[in-house]
C-alpha cells in the first residue's frame, strides 16, 4: 500500500461498524484502505453501538456539514433493574432497583414504548461529548468532576417494541481497585430487557432513553446494546463490513446525491464551466429536478430517464441543491432569493463518485 496521503479518489461510503471499535478506529481503517488523509465520519457511534456510519474519502469529506443533524433510527436493548454511571453496559454500576412484575407482560411493554413519542426535554448523559466552558462532559466526568449540563428538546418520531426477555450474564470487567477495593466487576444476568426501534431526531441520546425510561417506570435501566439501522438515508443494509470495505475499495462507493437528499441540477455546456470555476448562476436558467418516487440509482444518472423529472416548486431561499457532471457530485449551490441566483455553497475540484461507474 502506498504511503498515505492524495489519493485522488472522492467518494462515500456506508460501513456497518461492528461493536468494540471506535468510529475513529473506522476512520483509521479507511485511510488505510484508500491510502488517503482526509477521511472523516459524519455520526459518532459509541464503542458499544453497531451499524451504520458515513465515511467521506478525499475532497467528499467535505461534504461532513451537510450529512450530519439527520433523523437516526435505532434498535436499542434497554436492560431494568440496574443503573450504570455511563447510563450503557460499559459503565461501573451505580443503581439498582427492583423490577415492577407488570413490565414482564408485553402489551405492557408495547403501550409504554408507545409512550415514549413526541418532543421532549432530554438531559444528555454524563459521560457524553457536549462540552461546556470548553470542556468536555465525558472528560471532565472520568475526573470526577460532574459538569452542569441543561436540558435540550429533542424528539422521538417513533418508537415500537420489539420483543422482551432476561440477560445472560455479563463478562467480567476490570475496574482500578484503587477507587472502591475491588478487582473486578459484574452486571449480573437474569435481568428484564426490552428491545425497542426507535426513530429521533438530531441530538437524541439513546442512553438518556434508557435511563429515563427506567426511572419512569419505577425502576432504574441502561443501554444493554446499541444498533443504528438508519441515518438519514443511509440506511444499514446499504453499508457493507470493515473486511468487505478492504475488498470492494472504490467499488463500495454509494451515491452522494441520493444520500444528500437535495434537489438536483445537470450541468452541461457554458453551465458546466461556470460551475467549475465556481461561477454563481442564474436561477432561471437552470433546471431543477428531483426523484421519482420508488426510483432506483440507476435511473438517475441523467435527467431523460425514468427516475428523475422536472421539479414544479419554486426554490426556497437558502435552498441547497446539488450539481450533476459528468456523473458525478460537481458542487453544492446555495439560492439566493433576493439576487435570483444560485451561489456555490461548496465545489469539489475533484467530483464526487456517485458508485456506479466505480
């Protein structure tokens, strides 16, 4: 493998992140894989959590700002009768609290998931990466030192019960004997979970669900395990293993544009050169077009086919729409509503692959 550095490749990719390993332990494998340095990831998964991660490879890891604040559904195993410090199995045991015998019966379960939609206030984890005064929660905990954290309103979009059973036990974790005395620790097994799908909004911490979950039903809870099924529009079906990422390469690029979810513009011609050199342009001399609903990647890929058609809303001020040459992400623009004109937000001097010709 060549030495790290300009790969000139500019490509997403979905990884279903196993559990065990951090998302910038996913970063690190892709550079490796691509031989590139600028790769990042557009959603922390926590080391428990599985599933799916965006990776952006070469200049489409600028595309960071605009794949991340979306929707993110979850499978979540939410274990009663034992309170964690991180809120998740990872954490040193702090709480724990009989179980109420009616949270064995499933319609009890399925009518208090039910409970769980709407907006709320959500007090994020202790041990989480909101900072404040510059320093982070998670850090500052590991030092004993609690930070004020506030409130924040997030929502809960859906939430459904899956099935409900009792735990094996956990493995033995080691834990520094110099702070309590001892040399290991245990969640014990036979406890009461439920698993649950649950969609939310940005910023929700499914930790804090568990956690509040617990409490609300006269009991305490954590996290027993974690998985994202869905990120905006990647969803975990379309991503593929670290192992299959060192096999496919380039070939496991997904389509940005879809991922993006904006409306889109084929540029050819004098418009084709104006979005090179990053030229505004006018509104009313462009096209807009978006999806066909139920269309495939593969009727996308120009604008005669069956999967895109003209877009008959005006654009909205501020709108963000995406560019298409040559078959590949050429930039983002910005409308200006007031000049009439569609401004570059973001040009890629290298497109960004749309997986197909990959």
């Amino acid at each position: 493998m060549a030495k790290r550095g300009s790969s000139g490749l500019s490509l997403v990719v979905g990884v279903d992140k196993p559990c065990g390993v951090s998302s910038h332990d996913v970063v690190n494998r892709a550079r490796r894989v691509f031989g590139e340095r600028r790769v990042g990831h557009t959603g922390t998964l926590d080391p428990l959590a599985s599933g799916a991660l965006l990776v952006c490879v070469g200049p489409a890891a600028r595309l960071d700002a605009y794949l991340v604040g979306h929707d993110k559904t979850y499978e979540v195993r939410v274990v009663f009768g034992v309170a964690t410090e991180t809120d998740d199995a990872e954490g040193r045991v702090c709480k724990t609290a009989p179980v109420p015998s009616e949270l064995y019966r499933e319609d009890v379960a399925m009518a208090r998931a039910a409970e769980l939609v709407g907006r709320i206030k959500q007090l994020p984890p202790v041990y989480s990466a909101i900072k404040v005064n510059g320093q982070k929660a998670y850090a500052a905990a590991r030092k004993g030192n609690i930070l004020d954290l506030k409130p924040r309103e997030v929502e809960i979009y859906a939430a459904r019960f899956l099935r409900m059973g009792e735990t094996d036990a956990a493995p033995v974790r080691e834990v520094d004997a110099a702070d309590d005395g001892s040399a290991e620790e245990q969640i014990p097994g036979g406890l009461l979970f439920w698993d649950l799908e649950v969609t939310v909004s940005k910023g929700t911490y499914v930790r804090s669900i568990a956690r509040d979950l617990g409490a609300r039903l006269g009991t305490c809870a954590h996290v027993g395990a974690l998985r994202r099924t869905a990120s905006g529009a990647l969803s975990v079906e379309d991503c593929v293993s670290l192992d299959a990422l060192e096999e496919l390469g380039a070939k496991a690029a997904l389509d940005p544009v879809r991922l993006l979810g904006f409306r889109f513009v084929y540029a050819r011609g004098s418009l084709a050169d104006d979005v090179a050199c990053g030229r505004p342009v006018r509104a009313d001399a462009v096209q807009v077009c978006e999806r066909v609903r139920q269309s495939t990647a593969e009727l996308e890929m120009c604008a005669c086919s069956a999967g895109v058609v003209p877009s008959c809303d005006p654009l909205t001020d501020g709108e963000v729409v995406s560019v298409i040459k040559d078959n590949e992400l050429a930039a983002l623009y910005s409308y200006d509503a007031a000049a009439g004109m569609l401004k570059p937000a973001c040009v890629f001097s290298t497109g960004v692959s749309r997986g197909l010709s990959a």
